[in-house]
C-alpha cells in the first residue's frame, strides 16, 4: 500500500479541505434528510476537493489508525482549531468501525453522496457495526469507493473499561513519587500511567474529566497535582504536542507541587489569613520544588521541563507573582498550561482556609475576569473551550426544573453553553436514574433548544457527591464495576 | 485470533481456522530473521554491510508475507511468541529473548501491518537495542514504541502491568461500587438562595442581561473559534517549546534558584552543579557556554545586596574558581588542530579573562590561518589596545610579524599617542614588512615625535622603506625642515637614488606649502645641463611632478616656461602637468616612477 517515492505530496490545504467538507457532509447527512438542499450543496463541494486531491493521485484513502488520521500517507496534522473535526471523525470512524475509505480515480457525484448517505441514514448495532454497513455497501454497488474494517487492534483497547481504577492509580502512584527519599527517581511507572491517561483521553475525555472532580483524596497535594495531570495532557493533546512532548508535560503537572512536601502542614493548612512570613514560607514552595528535582535530577530521567514547571506555576505572562526572574523574559509553555489547570483545580477544591469553594463554571468565570493578567490568553480559551463553560461534573437546574449533572461538553464553540447532561431528578426535585441529554438538541419544529441550563449549583449544599453519579456513569458505561482492591 | 480483514469490493476469503503450516513455516522464519537481526544490530554498526544484509532480508520476508496478507499479530508469553495458538518462537535466555524483552513490560500482542516500511523496521530495530542495553529498572519497550507512534506496528499492554507496578502496600481499598438504589433515592430541595438565582436566571435566559464588560467580552471570546493570529501564536509557542534547549534552560534557571535560594547546603549544590557545568564547557571548548556562565556569575553577584554574607563568600569563591580555570594548552592544541568550535566565543571569553589572556591570544592569532579568527581577533586586540596600549605592544616581537603588524594596524586605528613609541621601536625591526607597516602608521599621527622618528628611517638599507619614509614625512613650513630636505636633494649622492627614490623626496617638497620648497622645485625644473643629463632629467621630472602637486599659478607658470624649452621629456611633462592643472584632473598624491 505505501505509494512510490517519486510521488508529489498532496497539497496539505486541500487535504484539509477536504476533511472539514466530510465532516460538514456526514454532520448535514446526521441532521437533514436526504433531499435536503444544503446538504446536497455541501457534497457536492466535498466531492470538487476529492477530485482536486485526485489531480495529484488517482486514489485518495481516508484511514484512521489509533488516534490518527491519514490521508494517503499523510498524517493529519493535529491542531487546536481543528480538534473537534478530528474528535468527531474519529469517533464515527470508531462508530462504523472502517479502518480505510478509498475513492477511485472515476468516483461519481452520485456513488458519493450515496456513500454519505449510506454512512449516516440507519442506526447501526454497537455489535459489530461494520458486518451491517458492509452488507448495504455491497448492495449499493459503488464501484469506486471501497471500505476496510479496522483491525482489530483497537478493540482489545476497550473503550469500554472502568477508568477510575485509573485514576485512582495514578494518585497512589504519586504517593510513592511524592514520598521519594533516595537520589534516583524512577519515572517508569509514571510515564506507564501518562501512557494510560493518554489513551483513555483518546477514547474518551468525559469520564476523565469528571473524575478530576474528585477531591482531597488521601491528600490535598497528590489528588491535585493527579487532576493538573490529566487536563493538562488533555490540553496539551488539543494543543498538538507529540507523544513525547505529553510524557513530558504529564510528568512536569504530576510534579509541580512536590515542593510543597517542604512546608509544614500547619501553615498549608492554616484556616485563616496567612501572615507575611508565612506567606513567604508557602512561595518558597515553587523554588523548593524546583530544587528538589535538580536533586533527583541525576538519573536524567526528570526533564527540565518539569524542574520549569515547578518553579515557574505561580508566574504570569508578565512576569509577575513568584519567584521573581531577575534573568529568564518569559515562562515556558508547559508552566503557561499547567498555571491555568492548577489555578482551576485549587479554587474549585475546598480547603480550610477557602470560606466558599467555587463551582467549575464559577471558577472559569473568575479566571476570565482575571484574563490576562494572570493567565496566558490562549491557554486560558484553550481551557475553557476544553472543558466547556459548565465543565462535566457540574450540577446545574434546568428550565424544566429539573437537576441534572454535566456528563459530557460540546465540543463545538457556538455550542461551549449546551453540553449533554444526565437528568439526576425530576421537575419535583425527585430523585431520578435519568437519561443523558444533549442539550443542543431542539424541538421538533426547530425553533428552540428542548432544554436550557438556568444556572449551576454547589453540590455541597446538597450533600451531592457528584464523583458518586460520575462513577455510576462510568461504571453503566462500561464492564462491571471492580470489587475494592485487597 | 488475528482475522484477516477484508476488502468489500474483493471477493471474500473464508475465514481460516488453525494456520496452514506454509504460514506457520512463513511467520517463524520472519521471527528466527527478527532475532538474529536484532543480535547483528548489537554487534554491527549502523551501516555495517552485514546489518544492512539482515535488515534487507527482514524487511523481505516481512513483504513476502503481507503479500496476502493484511497483519501478523503475535501473542506474547514470557519466553515464546505465538501465532495463532502455535509457538513460533522460543527462547528461555532471558538475557537475549526478544518474548521476554515485550513480556517483561506488560505487552499481551505485537502487531506487524501491511504497508511496514525499511524505515519503521530501521527505526523498530534501533528501538529494541537501546531498550535492551538500558538498566532493567529504567528500559520500558511499551513506552519506548508508544513514543514512537509507528504508523504500522502497533501493541497492546493491559493496565494490570501498571496496577501491579504501584505497588501493593500502598493500596488502600476502595470502594468503587455504587449502589444506585442508594444513590437515586429521596428528594432534593432548593435552597432559597438558589431558587431565587433559579427565577432570576428564567427572567434572563443564558445570561442575556448586563454583566460586568470584562466578563461578557471574555466569553464572547471563548465561544469563537481561534482565528489566524491566535493560531499563528500557539504554533509559534509550540514552536520556541521546542527550540529550547535544555542545556541553556538549566543554566538560566541554575541562576534564577540561586537568587532566590537562602540555605547554605542548597546554594553549595547549585554552585556545584554550575561549576560541573563550566568544567564540561571548558573540555569541549564551549566558550559561549562558559562566557554565559561567567557573565551571569558577575550579575548574580551585583545581585546580592543584603544577601547572607555566607552567600555573598560562596559566590564570591564561584566567580574565582571560573576565571581562574583556563584551558590554555587545550585551546592551543585545537587551534592548530582548527578544531576552535566558535572563533568568536573564543574571543569573548579571552576578553571576559582581561589581560593575562592577551599573551594567549596573541599566540593564537600568530599561528592561526583561519581568516574568520584573524578578523575577529583584530577587534579584540582594538579594545585590548584601547585599554593598554603598552600591554598590547609588549605581545609584539621579532619572531611574531603577523600579530606585529596587526598591533601596528590596532594603533594605526586608535591613534593613541602612547603608541607613537612602540611604533618607532618597531621601525628597528629586522622583518622589512613591519618596518613599512609602522612608518606608514606613524606617518598617520600628527606628532613631532613621530615625524622626527621618521628621518631616521631616510637611512634604512631598504629603499622601499626610504621611500615609504619621504612619503609619511610632511615637511610643513619647517623652514628648518625645509632646507635639511632641500640640502639631501641638492647632494650628488641624491642623484644615485633610483627614480622612484627621488620621486619621493621631491614629492615630499611638492607637499610643503612653504616657499621654499616651491622656488626649489621651480628652479630645478628650469635647470638645464649638458652633464649627468639622464640623472638630471630624473630629478627634472620629479620636481614636475611634485610642483603639479603642489598647483597653484607659480608652480603653473614655471610648469609654461619649462614646456617651451629644453630636454623632450621633461617638456612633455611639463605639458602634459600643465593640461590636468588646467582641466583641475591633476591625480594629487600619485608617484609616477
């Protein structure tokens, strides 16, 4: 299959093109029916930039394989703007379980639209999706488009597991990290859970997402840093960053606050205002910790990145905060990402010494108020067109009076206020094992959105565990849950 | 069990059951090939004939099988690797075998694809020998492929590998059991607060109403997409993220700590680590490395006003040590090897170390052939001169022409009068070329004792170097002056000068603007004798020269008068001087010899 040498690369605009028009297609194709005029307009625009791609090579193909997609050998470029096309095309390449699409040098307008329509006009089974698209393929006999099931590598990664035990792993795992009193650290096992945390995000974002609203598990400072951990990998997946690079910056997150193991618990945990002294004491933390993985430094397993991040989480852009630089002009990338997620994480977190803890959707609108003065602009948005303007885990009342917790966001930017929510009570206020629903879906006559956040609540009122609802999802979503460990 | 996938458009093949012994046949001798290559890859280097040989085979067997064929999944066991439930490859070494190598990280399948290219394979086997030769505690095969994401060779390591790596003392149980009944039970009652948050927010739907401008700019924002200027600047911080060098970051930040750092114990290790890494900088002649270091060492130390005085001693003791390391013999052995990394970070620690590096540098600069160096090197001498004129000149000597003359040139730049009388005792030197370089120099500075210096060499062996000297000497209106010159020229030995000789000496009457000079020159051009006629004629066409020099009516009615008369050349001469005079195209300061 690899394609000859002396072969001109496909233009990498037109490839994208050609991408974004798919999706628009298969989106129009979800929504509209068949003799629908955008719809019919939108694949005829898809079908010119297959052809144009068809002026280089004969045969384009469309594969997907493990989170990647290629277009004849072209691996697509992952970027932020274009992440949910990515997500989206992933997940019905998933749905359909097609390793490849192949459009022939002679393709039709007509076998193309076809194709679309043949790809999105029946619910298909969970169980095996592809035996049944394949039987209507054959019968639609299109004989310059052809499909191949995806191998099935991928299955055996269950996309269908319990992550908590996960997530759960990675704090014990920091525990041992944390708790390190030789010269040499170990990184194997945290790289190993980086790995997982990656995999599970490329499967599915939500469940994960949820989880970080899991706090002070056996310890403030591990649960923490375990949550900074994981969005930031999120994050920096949407941002591009190469498999490498995540290793990295999983590894400076899960460690940007091990120099708080330096300052005494009385003070960290101080329930009122902090004197100057002991304010000194507690910014001494970022270059504590700074130090201490010099020190651990000498196996070279810790990169300097993660030594940037523990001593510079607590600057902003401008070089404000602490310590101060007298040399360095700007923080690194990483300390950019992991400053706005350890922020988020730490005033959504209670602690005795916080006499209100803000709800997720609170806590964002704070951070933009403080804009840039305190965050890099671009990893601020970033984050919160991440997790959505009501992050997973939020517990909001909707206009039909009912109570429902945010299980999933939308990942489109005019939708970041409309994510799927799973109803918990009635308009009553009873309690109810409720659906999931997408609150960007409309009435039936398309005039308005069925349902409508009003506002988000704090769960602690209620003595809501939301992790409890989250966990139940989880666990509904995948195999049994798993007994407690020994 | 790996399925074949299948094409809907091709006809479908039954699916197999047990494998047929040609592919069992197949898959085992692309595993016995596996193993030997990655053995040949521990042996051989990289392009070694034999290790290409292997990887060629590989790579062919492997092209042989996916003919058609869409993968070749292998399962893992500690020490075997099987294919569809039949072992295809065995080995109970632990120390060599490639099962237990997968095994020992947790991997269940590994998975060849159609479409495995020499580069993958290259890349797969180069992976597996690094792997292997780390220490067991620190090598991990699944993270190392997961990190090279190879487009077809994929894995799968469960997550109980991990689980098991935690460790067991640290787990505490957990409950990850929800009961639902437990958990959707009873009922939930709005707070007042909330129901009035509830009614207000149903009176202003999405938060359509006033809120703070910040606010509601701020989340307009958020729910645009990220326009081009906003991309451009995440690729362009991605792209400085990966620019950044670690080296340079450690050191930058080694910095920053020890500013901010108080203890004594951890103000030591950072010195320590920054000495190592000034240490290393000197072996390889990283001068830029070591130049940065000791200019941040002197910042740090400006710095630490206030600072404990324990501190304010350690770094006191830092800065010594890192200027008194200097790798003198090292740097001379590279520099006539040509192995200087950066000439011009060389001279920027030579200038950072101040003046015992001049003597070095001076050496270097005589023995190099390397231009760049040489150019770059003229400037440090410049500011080196600048300082201490006298320091510099001292590098000079008999056997060093090349930096001689490049100090010469140094003081010909600067001017400085202390140089004057280095210059002059460059005058004596044997090698003729210094002794030209620093009479044209001293022929620049306007000082009596420069020119006084210069008279002397009127009576050098060289007559290159007589004639450099008559032409940096500038005899003013010295009516003194004047008529020593004139007196030298009158002399019958003047007349054994060669041509050129003479030429200078009456050029250098043609330059003074005193009378004298000029009546001179105008009465030897109008002197006519029947003896010494060719000599005569030479100094006749000197003076010409020299009055054209000088210009003005005088010179040009002599120039008339002697146009009309007298030898052929000398009338010519004078014709042809009296034309540019007129056309004022006269070439001042050219020697016509």
């Amino acid at each position: 299959m690899t394609a000859p040498e002396t072969k001109p690369a496909l233009n990498t605009a037109d490839i994208m093109d050609m991408i974004i028009n798919f999706h628009v297609s298969i989106k129009l194709a979800k929504l509209y029916a068949s003799n629908n005029r955008q719809l019919q307009e939108r694949i005829e625009v898809l079908y010119a930039s297959i052809r144009k791609l068809q002026d280089t090579e004969d045969l384009i193909q469309l594969r997907m394989i493990e989170s990647f997609i290629f277009v004849n050998r072209q691996r697509l470029k992952f970027s932020f703007a274009h992440y949910p096309i990515y997500q989206f095309l992933l997940d019905e390449f998933e749905g359909w379980q097609i390793g490849m699409i192949s459009f022939l040098a002679e393709l039709t307008k007509e076998e193309l639209r076809e194709f679309i329509l043949l790809l999105t006009q029946r619910d298909l089974p969970k169980e095996d999706p592809y035996e049944h698209l394949a039987e209507d393929f054959k019968a639609a006999a299109l004989p310059h488009i052809r499909i191949q099931k995806n191998p099935t590598m991928i299955a055996a990664e269950s996309r269908d597991r319990n992550v908590a035990p996960i997530y759960f792993l990675g704090i014990y795992h920091l525990k041992q990290v944390f708790h390190f009193e030789g010269e040499t650290l170990n990184l194997r096992v945290t790289k190993r859970w980086i790995q997982t945390i990656c995999k599970v995000l490329s499967f599915d974002e939500s469940v994960l997402f949820g989880l970080t609203s899991v706090k002070n598990f056996e310890d403030y400072t591990l649960n923490h840093s375990t949550n900074v951990c994981i969005l930031s990998l999120a994050l920096g997946r949407r941002l591009g960053l190469s498999r490498p690079e995540l290793i990295e910056l999983g590894i400076s997150a899960c460690l940007h606050d091990v120099g708080k193991y330096d300052i005494p618990q009385e003070i960290l945990n101080k329930p009122g205002r902090l004197d100057a002294q002991e304010r000194a004491i507690i910014e001494k933390h970022a270059a504590r910790g700074a130090m201490k993985l010099i020190q651990m430094r000498a196996a070279q397993q810790i990169p300097i990145a993660a030594i940037l991040v523990a001593l510079e989480h607590h600057i902003t852009p401008a070089l404000a905060g602490y310590p101060k630089y007298a040399w360095k002009t700007q923080t690194a990338l990483y300390s950019r990402i992991v400053k706005v997620i350890d922020y988020f994480d730490a005033i959504t977190t209670k602690r005795v010494y916080r006499p209100k803890t803000l709800t997720p959707s609170d806590a964002l609108k704070l951070m933009i108020e403080q804009g840039d003065k305190e965050f890099d602009p671009l990893i601020l948005k970033a984050f919160v067109q991440m997790i959505g303007i009501y992050p997973i885990g939020s517990l909001a009342i909707l206009d039909s009076g009912e109570l429902a917790i945010v299980a999933k966001s939308n990942p489109q930017a005019a939708f970041v206020r409309r994510p799927a929510v799973k109803l918990i009570t009635d308009a009553q206020g009873n309690h109810v094992d409720g659906p999931i629903v997408d609150l960007a879906e409309m009435d039936e006559a398309e005039t308005k959105f069925k349902k409508s956040i009003l506002t988000t609540l704090d769960p602690e009122k209620y003595g809501i565990r939301i992790f409890d609802y989250l966990l139940a999802m989880d666990s509904a979503a995948g195999a049994a849950a798993s007994p407690g460990h020994p | 069990m790996a399925t074949k996938t299948s094409d809907v458009q091709l006809a479908a093949n039954p699916e197999s059951g047990a494998p047929d012994i040609k592919t069992l046949s197949s898959v085992r001798e692309i595993l016995r090939h596996l193993s030997k290559t990655v053995s040949a890859h521990k042996l051989f280097p990289d392009l070694h004939e034999s290790l290409i040989q292997f990887r060629e085979g590989l790579l062919g067997l492997f092209q042989a099988y996916f003919e058609d064929r869409d993968e070749l999944e292998l399962d893992i066991e500690a020490n075997a690797f099987r294919y569809e439930g039949e072992v295809v490859l065995k080995d109970d070494n632990i120390l060599r075998s490639l099962p237990h190598l997968f095994f020992k990280d947790g991997m269940k399948t590994l998975t060849f694809l159609k479409g495995l290219v020499s580069t993958e394979l290259d890349d797969f086997l180069s992976l597996i020998k690094t792997t292997s030769l780390l220490p067991l505690e620190v090598s991990d095969i699944v993270d190392a492929l997961w990190q090279k994401e190879f487009e077809h060779i994929r894995f799968y390591a469960p997550d109980d590998y991990l689980e098991a790596q935690v460790g067991a003392a640290e787990r505490i149980p957990i409950q990850f059991q929800v009961y639902k009944g437990d958990l959707y039970r009873g009922r939930i009652e709005l707070k007042p607060d909330d129901v009035a948050a509830m009614f207000g927010a149903l009176r202003d739907p999405e938060g359509a109403g006033p809120k703070p401008a910040a606010v509601d700019a701020g989340e307009a924002i958020l729910f645009t997409g990220f326009d081009e200027s906003e991309q451009r600047r995440l690729e362009s911080l991605l792209i400085a993220e990966r620019r950044m060098s670690d080296e340079q970051e450690s050191i930058d930040l080694t910095f920053e700590l020890l500013l901010a750092e108080d203890r004594p114990e951890v103000v030591e290790i950072l010195l320590n680590i920054l000495e190592q890494t000034h240490a290393a900088a000197l072996q390889t002649l990283d001068f830029f490395k070591v130049v940065q270091l000791i200019g941040k060492a002197d910042q740090l130390a400006e710095r630490l006003e206030g600072a404990a005085p324990e501190k304010v001693r350690a770094v006191e003791q830092f800065r010594r040590v890192l200027r008194e390391r200097s790798p003198r013999n090292e740097i001379r052995r590279a520099a006539a090897a040509g192995r200087i990394p950066s000439p011009k970070h060389l001279l920027d620690y030579l200038t950072l170390m101040g003046p015992p590096a001049l003597p070095l540098a001076a050496e270097l600069y005589e023995s190099s052939r390397d231009t760049e160096f040489r150019a770059l090197a003229r400037d440090y001498f410049e500011q080196a001169g600048r300082d201490n004129p006298q320091g510099l000149a001292e590098q000079a000597g008999e056997d060093h022409p090349f930096i001689t003359k490049a100090i010469i040139d140094v003081f010909g730049r600067t001017r400085d009068p202390r140089a004057v009388s280095s210059l002059i005792a460059f005058m004596a030197y044997r090698e003729k070329s210094v002794r030209l370089r620093s009479i044209q120099t001293l022929g620049s500075f306007d000082d009596a004792t420069a020119q006084k210096a210069l008279w002397a060499s009127l009576r050098d062996e060289n007559e290159e170097v007589r004639i450099e000297a008559a032409a940096q000497i500038k005899l003013g209106t010295d009516p003194g002056a004047v008529r020593e010159w004139i007196g030298i020229v009158s002399e019958a030995a003047f007349l054994k000068k060669s041509s050129a000789e003479k030429a200078a000496f009456l050029q250098a009457l043609g330059r003074s603007p005193g009378e004298e000079a000029g009546a001179f020159l105008r009465g030897l051009v109008e002197k006519s004798s029947f003896f010494g006629r060719a000599k005569l004629r030479e100094v006749r066409l000197g003076a010409v020269r020299a009055l054209e020099a000088r210009g003005g009516t005088e010179a040009a009615e002599t120039l008339e008068a002697a146009a009309r008369k007298g030898d052929r050349k000398v009338r010519e001469a004078c014709r042809e001087a009296l034309a540019r005079l007129r056309s004022g195209r006269m070439d001042s300061g050219k020697r016509r010899i």
